[in-house]
C-alpha cells in the first residue's frame, strides 16, 4: 500500500523515473525512522513538494509543515542547487530528514512593556505558571513574589523565608508553587491567595539546588515534588500531606539539580561526577550514570517543556477536573513523545556534556565537546528537536536534540550566558546575560532577531510563558520586567 501511495506522492510532483537527472532519496523521521522506501526524486523538487510527499506518505488529514534536513543542514530550495553547492554525490542514496513543525507561530518580544519594582534585592528566578497567566519570581531578599500579568503589578508578597531563595516551582496543575531557600527549608504557597500552607517543610541541611515535580500525566491532581541540595540528598515530599515520603541517598557530595522524568523516574546529578536514576514508588536507586570527569552541574530532559506545562498549551484551553487535567497531560506528553526514549543531557565543570538514553542504556549515547568555559544552563526546545546551552563562554550553542550534533553558535553576548527559555513552537530561543542584556534568537537561520537592553546590571533569570505572549525577566537590578510585542 506505501509504495502505491508513493508512486502517487512522487507523480504528483511529475517525477520521470528513468531519467538520469533524479536523486535516489529517502525519507526519514527525526529519529531516523524510514518513510517507506527510498525513491527517485528530479531535481527541482524543494520543500514545497516534499511537504506534499510526506503529507501523503503519512496520510495526513490536515496538511502539516515540515522543514527538510540533509545531514544537519536545512534543505531552503531545489534539491539540484544544494547538491551542487555541496558537492553531494549522488551514487549514494540521500537521506533526507523530514522534521514538524509547529503548526502555530509565536511572535518575537520587542518592546519591554512594564518595569516593576518590589524586591529590595536580586531576582534569582522568574517562573510563568504552566498555563502562562501568573507569574513568580524569588529574590535574594527572601521573599516570593506573585505579579498580576493583567495590570502589571504586584500581587502578593510571599514572606517566611529566612534566607535568599534559590529556586521555584509551579506544580504542573497550577495550584501550588514551592520554593526552597538557601537555609534549606521549602515552602508551598497557595498562588490563589499568596499564603503558606501549613509551615515551612524541613530535613535538608544545607541549600536548596533544584526542585522537580512529579508530572501531572502520572498524577492528579499534582501532590509529589522532590528537592536537590548541597547536603547530598534529594528528597520526595507531598504537598497535601506537607511532609517528606521518601530521602534518595546515596550521592557522596552535593547534589546539583534534579529532575522528575515522564516515564516515573528521578534523576540526580551530583559533585561526585555521577547521575543517579531512582525509581518513585520505595525511592530505590535502579541506575547509575558514569562518564562525566569532573562535577555535574545541569540536568535536562527531552520532555521537560511538556512536563512543566502539563495539561496546558498555547490555546489557553481551562479544565474543570483534575482527571480532565491528567488525559490531557497524557495525551500532550505522548504526543510530544512519540516512540522515541526520553532522553537527558548533563553538563559538567569541564565544559562538556553528555546526551543520554537512560531507558535504553546506562552508557552516553554521545559527548557535546565545544563550549569554553562552564555551561549556566541547557534547555530542550518544547518539540525535543533541538538542544541549546548558555555558558560563562559568553556563548549560547544549539544542538540537535537526537544526536547531539553541534548546530551552531549564537554570538552576540559580551558576558556570560545564565539563562534561556524557548518560545513554544520551538522557533525561537531567548538568553539573559550578565551584559544585562536579553536576546531573542532564530532557530532556522541562526541570527540575532532581536536585542532587548533594558536592565540596569546582569540579568539571571529570564522565561518565556507558555502561551508565547509575553517574556519576564530579573536580575541584579532587583526589578522584574515585563516584554511583549
């Protein structure tokens, strides 16, 4: 039957097989799936005709876009002109990578729309709620602040801590935010209200690292959370329960980030080189990661956008029951998902990284060699087609999220890099500097698409909210603004 509707797809473009002018291709899925067999192509066919040819080949109800890849490089014209300026030959067959794209686009930030004040020390961290319409952010003066997206204000000051507040997090559900301090306590916060429940949860002794949240595909509404510190512990706790159910041990030295992946497991890097995968229900170790040198610092995963917004999207779609939330949240995870593994990548204090299939094997799939200095932060784009990295090397770096192959270079900072966060049809990619400057960057064509100076002094927290309106941003300046377009 594929093959039928291949002849098909290829006379549509009015292919004349015997001629010595046409490529042999095939087709693939970004994963390197083949789609049906290889086949004759003339010449002068581009991205428009191949998009016919996949649409048909997939049968696609709707039309879908895709962009066309030959060996990491965008095919943008007639198959004819990009073998000729790349000397391919065409005794081999070309294999040919067809890649989705989001059907919807999100518009670039251009103008800072609000500069509000209120923290009296250093933003730390900026996060939008999953479904985009709150906004927190935590501050070296102890406080959690929640600002009203509509008016542009203030909303609620969230006190208790004693210390500087390292690290916040929405449940995927939306209903609670946590945060961890650097005296190591966590609180939960009602984001309706702005108030505590219950008091403050301790246990770690040392600083709070990371905080990850169980997804809401696995469990809603959302009550476990589990937290990373510089003790050398990572802890699973219950939100409704406000009490700590299981302490992953087993780290020799402080654990740097943690992450709560999609198929149940929690991952845990460490400063003893090593990243531990633990399975949920006992909070057993079931796999170790070695290949790193040197301390691990930054832990990503393929699925983390997917994770983080759970049942919520660009549309702004309302659910009225969590079990609503959590088929949703399934249905958006494994669609995103696909046949492929979740995949994982960890940075490390000498400057590489590591592209991992922890469900497939404990080995390194591949190691991503080529920033300078250490790497802040590493982010898979929402579709898990690209990976990028921020580094003290002033430099942001894309990569491609299946094999790790480096993609490009993003210059342009004249400081370090802290922070990214994607737009969420995965076309752009945004990065807050020490130069306090922001940038928006293109993902197709590599370039510089919009700089957003503005701040007063280094920016260290900056996010993208799921519905691509707006960007928050906040750093040494102590005031947190508001982009838009």
């Amino acid at each position: 039957m594929a093959d039928v509707k291949m002849m098909e797809a290829v006379e549509m473009q009015g292919s004349e097989t015997s001629s010595g002018n046409n490529v042999m291709c095939l087709l693939t899925d970004p994963e390197g799936e083949p789609l049906g067999s290889s086949l004759y192509l003339p010449q002068n066919v581009g991205p428009p005709q191949l998009q016919e040819i996949v649409n048909k080949l997939l049968s696609n109800e709707e039309r879908l876009p895709y962009a066309f890849y030959i060996s990491d490089q965008e095919l943008v014209g007639q198959l004819g002109a990009y073998l000729q300026k790349n000397k391919v030959s065409v005794e081999k067959v070309l294999r040919i990578v067809y890649q989705p794209q989001a059907i919807f686009r999100i518009r670039p930030v251009n103008r800072c729309s609000a500069t509000i004040a209120g923290h009296t020390e250093a933003v730390l961290s900026v996060v939008f709620s999953p479904d985009g319409k709150s906004l927190a952010s935590g501050s070296g003066d102890t406080t959690v602040r929640l600002w009203d997206l509509n008016t542009q204000t203030p909303l609620f000051t969230c006190s208790g801590h004693k210390n500087w507040v390292l690290s916040i997090a929405w449940s995927p559900d939306g209903k609670y935010l946590i945060s961890g301090s650097k005296a190591g306590e966590l609180i939960i916060w009602d984001p309706q209200t702005g108030r505590q429940f219950g008091s403050p949860l301790t246990g770690h002794k040392k600083w709070i690292t990371g905080i990850s949240w169980e997804p809401a595909h696995l469990q809603a509404p959302c009550r476990r959370f589990v937290s990373s510190s510089k003790d050398g512990d990572a802890r699973v706790w219950d939100a409704s329960l406000r009490k700590c159910i299981m302490s992953l041990t087993g780290h020799t030295l402080a654990v740097t980030c943690v992450k709560w992946g999609g198929d149940g497991m929690i991952y845990t890097s460490s400063q003893d080189c090593t990243i531990k995968v633990w399975e949920t229900t006992q909070g057993k170790l079931i796999r170790e990661l070695k290949g790193h040198g040197h301390w691990v610092n930054s832990l990503a995963l393929s699925t983390e956008y997917t994770l983080r917004t759970g049942p919520f999207d660009h549309t702004g779609k309302t659910y009225s029951s969590p079990e609503e939330m959590k088929a949703a949240a399934l249905e958006r995870y494994n669609k995103m998902k696909g046949n492929a593994p979740e995949r994982l990548v960890s940075g490390s204090d000498d400057f590489t990284m590591i592209l991992w299939e922890p469900s497939v094997s404990k080995h390194p799939k591949t190691r991503l060699t080529g920033h300078q200095q250490l790497v802040n932060h590493v982010y898979f784009s929402p579709d898990g087609q690209w990976l990028a990295s921020a580094s003290f090397d002033k430099s942001v770096k894309l990569w491609n999220g299946i094999t790790g192959k480096f993609v490009a270079s993003f210059r342009g900072h004249v400081g370090p890099v802290y922070q990214i966060s994607w737009s969420a049809d995965s076309r752009l990619l945004l990065s807050g500097s020490k130069d306090s400057t922001l940038k928006v960057w293109d993902i197709r064509t590599h370039k510089l698409k919009q700089d957003l100076p503005g701040h007063a002094d280094e920016v260290f927290a900056v996010d993208w909210s799921p519905d691509g309106e707006k960007v928050a941003s906040g750093g040494k300046d102590r005031v947190l603004k508001l982009w838009m377009n």
